[in-house]
C-alpha cells in the first residue's frame, strides 16, 4: 500500500536521521519573543523505525514528538551549532 502512494524512500535514511541526532532545534514561525529557551528549544534525542520508516525524536519541554522526514523539514528548523 505503502508503494501506490509512491512513499517508499520518502523518508529519511539511517545515515541522514542520525546525523540529527543530539542537534538543538526550534519550531517553525513560532514567537520566541519573551519565551525562555527551555519553552521554545528542543533536542533531537533519538529516532525510531516504525513500519519501515525512519522518524526522529525531539524532546520539548511539553514532552516528545515523533517526526517523519516531511514533517520535520516543514515544521523545524535545526540550530546551527
């Protein structure tokens, strides 16, 4: 099924997901003004393979958020170090 919505290879590889890892990222247009870093930053702290795809894990301070490849390049921008 996965194959007719022409998915298959959408998603991240392991070298490109693990290269995430550790990384500090913030959400998208969100107003960080006034905002300590705790509430706005997050940590890529792991990734997942769930039905074989590769999905990252963020670690907010409002708790975890899994992300496919798409989502995570829509919706998170990674800090330069």
């Amino acid at each position: 099924m996965i194959q007719a919505f022409g998915l298959v290879g959408a998603g991240f590889n392991l070298e490109e997901a693990s290269s995430y890892l550790l990384k500090e990222v913030v959400r998208k247009g969100e107003d960080r003004t006034g905002k300590s870093i705790v509430d706005t930053n997050g940590i890529v702290i792991g990734l997942l393979v769930l039905n074989d795809e590769i999905e990252l894990v963020v670690k907010w301070s409002e708790g975890l958020k899994q992300y496919v490849k798409g989502e995570f390049q829509e919706s998170i921008e990674v800090l330069d170090d």
